[in-house]
C-alpha cells in the first residue's frame, strides 16, 4: 500500500526549467558556446555541475575543474536573479490542491530534488509547510539516475521503498525512482510516457484515491 509521496521539485511543482534555461543561455553567450531548448532537455533532472559538464561536451570544450566550479557559481548567480522573483502565482495547476488532499489523507510527503536552491524555491511558493521531509542536491552525493534522493526520502518518512511512489518529469529521475524499486507517475512531460508506470499531464482535479487505485494496479 501507497503511504508516501516524493515529489521532483523543477518540471513537476514549478517551471523552474525554463529559468535554468536562460540562465544557462546567457552564461554560454558569455563563453561563445552554442545552447539551445533542445540542449536544455538534456539538463533536466541533472545537477548543476553535470549539467555543465554536458555543455561542456556538446561544444567540444573542457575546463579544469575549478574554472567548472567558477562558471557553475555564475550561472547560479544568473539563476537567483528569477527565482527572486519567483510567486505562488508559478506553482503548477492543482499542484497545491493535490498535495493539501494528500497530507489531510495522511500520505507523507518528502520532496526529492536534485537542485540545491530547493528550500529558497518552496519558500517563494509558499509551500515548505507542505513537506514532512526535504532532500535536494545539498543532502545527496549521488545525483540522478542514481536513487539516493528518493530512498533517503524514503528513509526519512520512516517508510519502506514499495510503500512510496515517485513523482517526476525527467528520464533520470524516472530511472533514480525503479533503481530504488519505486514505481513512478510521469509529470507533464510527455516524453517520459515509454519510461513511468503512470502518466499524468497535470495535478488539475487529480482524485488521489484514484490515481493511488491506478498504480497499485487494483
Ligand atoms: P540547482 P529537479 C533539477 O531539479 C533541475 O531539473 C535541473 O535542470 C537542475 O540542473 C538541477 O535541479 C540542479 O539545480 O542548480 O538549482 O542546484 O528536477 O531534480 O527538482
Ligand atoms: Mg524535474
């Protein structure tokens, strides 16, 4: 039986991607790199150092370590600047109902993300109070695919990996969530359709009961 929910943060609570992506952007115009919406698709899901090391890749380039570290610290500067003005106004559709009906119904709920401005992001949402347990990218060693983020999260609700179930938007956190034999519901992001157990285009009018019914398979 379902008793947990561990949500992604960026794709599945807020459109935080697309302010990845123009931070990114503008970073890559800086170094004369070539980045676009495509490329971005690649970053989702995937810590900030991997994300530039891909950038990386796909210009042909490579950089010591430290100059890594120096241009990650800049295009999280770049970053900052949109999620200061980030509002409750971005939360996706029904995503804050979903998760009110989920705590009355006593489900806990632990947010899994790889990011590491997690709790400054929930805050400008209004949403921590929502979270019985938080893990992102300042709690984890191992990013996705790798499962830490969410059998961590699953540690912390005192519940066991098959009585969770994961909600995400990226190929690599549906891999992370079945490498910590969980199942996972696919969020907005149609191309994760062929990789989740259960898909949903949105939190709108979402009956938990329902959906929990569907991913048992009863
Ligand atoms: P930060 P999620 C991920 O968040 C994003 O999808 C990914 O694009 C980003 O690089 C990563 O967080 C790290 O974010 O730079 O804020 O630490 O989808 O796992 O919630
Ligand atoms: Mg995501």
């Amino acid at each position: 039986m379902i008793k947990g929910l561990l949500f992604d943060l960026d794709g599945v609570i807020v459109d935080t991607a697309k302010y990845h992506f123009l931070a990114w952007k503008s970073l890559c115009d800086q170094l004369g790199f070539k980045f676009d919406l495509a490329d971005n698709e690649l970053l989702k899901g995937v810590s900030r150092i991997r994300s530039f090391n891909i950038i990386l890749e796909l210009n042909n380039q490579k950089m010591s370590e430290e100059e890594v570290e120096k241009y990650c610290t800049l295009k999280n500067e770049l970053y900052l600047k949109y999620i200061n003005n980030l509002t409750e106004d971005e939360i996706l559709p029904g995503v804050r109902e979903f998760m009110a009906d989920a705590r009355k119904r006593n489900y806990g709920i632990a947010l899994g993300s790889a990011s590491k401005n997690s709790r400054l992001i929930l805050d400008k949402l209004h949403l921590t109070d929502m979270f019985d347990v938080i893990i992102d990218g300042n709690k984890v060693s191992n990013a996705k695919p790798d499962p830490e983020v969410f059998t961590k999260g699953a540690e912390e609700l005192g519940l066991k990996a098959e009585e969770c179930v994961v909600f995400e938007d990226s190929v690599a956190g549906i891999v992370a969530a079945h490498n910590g034999n969980m199942k996972a519901i696919g969020v907005t992001n149609p191309e994760v359709t062929d990789y989740c157990d259960y898909y949903i285009k949105s939190f709108l009018n979402l009956n938990i009961d329902v959906l929990m019914r569907k991913v048992e398979g009863e």
